[in-house]
C-alpha cells in the first residue's frame, strides 16, 4: 500500500472513491494505493496522519479524526464507514475483534 500526501487541487482533481472527507473542516488530503486500486481521503488535523491496519489481505481499517472505515482493495470498495462520536485515536486487532479507542 501506498499513501501519497497531496495538496487539495490534486486531491479535488482525483475521480478516486472518497472514503472520508468533510470540505468545511479539512486541511491535509492524500491519495492511497494498493495494486490496481485506489481511495482518496481528506482529514483536517494536520498534526497526525491517517491510521490503516491490515485485517486481512488488501482489507484495510483506516481511522482518523472522527472517522472510521474499512476499505478492501481487492474489491475496490468501503466495506463500512462510520462517523465516530469521539475522535479517533487508534485500533487493535484482537483474535477476531476489531477494537477502536478515542
């Protein structure tokens, strides 16, 4: 997997799937890859990055700011998206749990 940080021209020129993005609040933009496949996310702190963790092979977890999703590259889609209650701080796999912290 691949993640690239561009600037939001570039992120706004993309016909990537947008797995998170909120145009009133974001401040750093990034293209991610994997194969033949790609998302594109946007986020507004700009002191951290986007979080992924591999769940399986080219199935991803990605959190940041209030956001979580999954992402599979295989398929080329997002397998679930939430909108957290509580900002993100990290995730853990546990035997076949998936547990997120804010």
């Amino acid at each position: 997997m691949i993640l690239n940080v561009v600037d939001k021209h570039t992120f706004d020129q993309s016909d990537y799937q947008c797995v998170f993005s909120n145009k009133n609040t974001d401040r750093r933009y990034a293209l991610v890859t994997e194969e033949s496949n790609s998302f594109k996310f946007a986020w507004r702190s700009d002191k951290v990055s986007v979080n992924f963790l591999m769940i399986k092979s080219h199935t991803y977890a990605v959190g940041m700011d209030e956001n979580f999703a999954i992402i599979d590259f295989k398929t080329d889609e997002i397998v679930l998206y939430k909108h957290l209650d509580f900002i993100f701080h990290e995730f853990k796999l546990v035997n076949d749990s998936l547990l997120i912290a804010g």
